[in-house]
C-alpha cells in the first residue's frame, strides 16, 4: 500500500498548519534553541527545534493531552522530551527575561508599581506542590505583573498555603532584579511584619486592611487610591487562563508545571511584538 509523504516545510511543521509563533516572534529567540542540521555522515537528524515548540505551545493552548499531539507536528514523544530538556535548563525564563529586558529599554515597562495575585489550579491526582482546600485539592500560581500588566514573576505552590507567606518568595523570584516601587495586592498581604520587611527592601505594600483586623490601622487610605488600577492583575491571570493546560494541572512533577506557567508568560510577552 502506497502512504503519501507528509510534506514539512523546514522549521518541521507540516505545510498549511496553523502555526503558534510568527516568523518575527521565532527570530527572537531562536537563539536560545540551538538546532544540528544534518551532516554528510548519516545518521538521524534532530527535530528542528522551531517544530518542537509549536507543538508544546498547542499542548499549551488547547490542554490536550500529548499523545493527541496532530501529526502536523513532530511526535509527541519528542515534543515532550524537548519541553522537559528546555524547563529544567531554564531556557524559558531566560527567553522571558530577554524580551523584558528589549521592552524595558523601549520604556514599555512601568516600575512605579507592581501588582500581584494568586490563582487556584485544581489537580486532578496527588503530586508535589498539591494541597486539598475547600474547592478540592490543587495548586496556587502566585503571578507579579508590573504597572502595565506584563509578566514580572511566577510561583508555584500549594494551594493550602497562605499568600502572604508567598509573597517576598514571589518578588524574589522575578526575572528581572529591579524592585518595583510599590506593590499592590489584595486583602490577602495584609501584615504589618511583611509591610516592615518590605519597606526595609525599598518597596511599599499598599494592601486594605482586613475586616476581621484588631489593630489600629497602619494602611494610609490615601495610598488606596492606586488600588483601583488592580484590575490588571486579574486581566493577566485571564491572559494565563486562556492556556487552557493552566486551567488544570495534570503534571505530576511541580517543576514542568511551572515550566508551562513560564512558557505561557513569554508567549503573552512575545505577543506586544
């Protein structure tokens, strides 16, 4: 029986599919995905790397599983060996962490204030990082954006945990070193201690003050007013969401969950090119 040949263009995706990144967006970063082409003593070729991440990035977006990967892509098994290759070198932040960088000296980057919030991600079975909670159990991603809405950091962890013990973990595992001025944050960061150990750090919390709250009240109202702009943390959490493996956890190891949250970061990022 004759089987047609599926015809690929070069980066490795079959011609007609839709692709994830435009050609402008690839190049750049494409850098940072190193790729053989073949050489004149045989042997079998690697996948074009450029292939490989479009068929993460449609695992990404559609929440499929890997193994329903189209074969408009290279196999789901390669795929899947080059996503966990790529989140344990670290290659997705450092990619995050360049187009910041080219977006901060373009001055699209607001540094006055920060904003930060988290979001719950129900698991379907036990794994690192899961706790049980009153919606079920799953994972908390803790997301830092800056004053524009970009993604500045991600954190994950389990969802029993309280956000105010999450946040000074969160700001230092931003990408970019430079603190933000303020930052902003529901009624969850309410605490003296963390308002104390943050100004000590340059950084000003403006969180309301809880309705349950004993003390006399630290919180200036007139810094409140910034609180009205925190719309923006919740539009980015929506941006993540709409990366519908992020919806719900299905990784059993917490480090390649982490790896889509990034990925979905720098994608969001590579979308103001």
């Amino acid at each position: 029986m004759f089987w047609p040949s599926v015809r690929r263009h070069k980066h490795g995706v079959q011609d007609g599919a839709k692709t994830q990144l435009t050609d402008e967006q690839w190049d750049r970063i494409k850098d940072l995905f190193p790729w053989e082409p073949p050489t004149r003593y045989g042997g079998r070729p690697r996948k074009h790397p450029r292939g490989c991440l479009e068929g993460i990035m449609w695992v990404l977006r559609s929440g499929a599983r890997w193994k329903d990967l189209p074969n408009t892509f290279p196999s789901f098994s390669t795929c899947w060996r080059r996503f966990r290759d790529w989140t344990e070198s670290g290659i997705f932040k450092v990619a995050w962490s360049r187009l910041l960088q080219e977006l901060d000296d373009l001055g699209e980057m607001n540094w006055e204030e920060a904003m930060a919030d988290g979001t719950f991600s129900p698991a379907k079975k036990g794994a690192p990082e899961v706790g049980k909670t009153k919606r079920g159990k799953g994972t908390k991603i803790m997301l830092l954006i800056d004053g524009e809405g970009l993604p500045l950091g991600v954190d994950t962890e389990s969802a029993n945990a309280a956000e105010v013990n999450l946040i000074e973990r969160l700001l230092d595992r931003r990408t970019m070193q430079r603190p933000p001025a303020r930052l902003i944050y529901d009624k969850a960061g309410d605490s003296d201690p963390l308002r104390e150990r943050l100004a000590a750090r340059g950084i000003d919390l403006i969180s309301p003050h809880r309705r349950n709250r004993k003390r006399r009240p630290t919180q200036d109202g007139r810094k409140l007013r910034r609180y009205r702009r925190r719309y923006k943390v919740e539009r980015t959490i929506a941006w993540l969401q709409s990366f519908r493996r992020l919806v719900t956890r299905y990784e059993y190891h917490a480090h390649l969950f982490k790896g889509f949250v990034q990925l979905a970061c720098l994608f969001t990022i590579l979308q103001r090119f």
